[in-house]
C-alpha cells in the first residue's frame, strides 16, 4: 500500500505517503500462496476486533468500501472492507460498515 488517506477526530484529513519500498513476502492463510501485496479480514469478532486473516487478493472478498474506524479517533477513508474465505456470507456492508449476521437470519 503506497498511500493511504485519513480522518482525524476533528474531521481533518491525513495523507500518509509509504514511499515505494521492498515488499515483504507473506503466504496466503487459505491458498498458501506466496504473495507481496495482500488483505486483512474485516469481519468484527467482538471486543471491537477483526479477524485480520492474511490473505492474498484472489482469497478476499471484497463486500464494499467506508470509512473504517483505526482507532485514536481516527478513519481509514475509502478503504475497502474485505473478508476471508470462512467468513463469506456471513457479512454485509451497510452505510459504509460491514455487519456480521448468523445463517439463521438471512
């Protein structure tokens, strides 16, 4: 990720420029495929966590883009929300968040 834009509490936006460096190679938690730009799992596991399952794009899903909370008062603006190949249907987005729903609901 080369860049990202932020939010602050105040409603001031941050750009974060990361520069073009040497990716880390990581293997895919589903698919073991080795891969150097990937996606972390945005389904909420409570405690106001995410799993952040590594995962390589073709693994992910992506359900929808929105500001997503990071914490200290801050927003990652536009980003997408992905989730992993065990919680696939067991997630929507609405209003810019992803909502978790059980097999009994839908």
């Amino acid at each position: 990720m080369p860049c990202e834009w932020l939010k602050g509490p105040n409603g001031e936006v941050i750009h974060i420029n990361r520069g073009r460096t040497r990716a880390k190679q990581r293997t895919c938690k589903f698919c073991k495929a080795i891969y150097t730009e990937g996606k972390l799992c945005d389904f909420p596991v409570g405690n106001d966590r995410t799993c952040d399952a590594e995962m390589c794009n073709r693994c992910a899903r992506t359900l929808g883009r929105g500001d997503v909370p990071i914490g200290g008062g801050l927003k990652r603006i536009n980003d997408t929300i992905d989730v992993c190949p065990i919680h696939r249907g067991h997630a929507t987005v609405v209003d810019g968040q992803i909502a978790a729903f059980d097999e009994e609901s839908r």
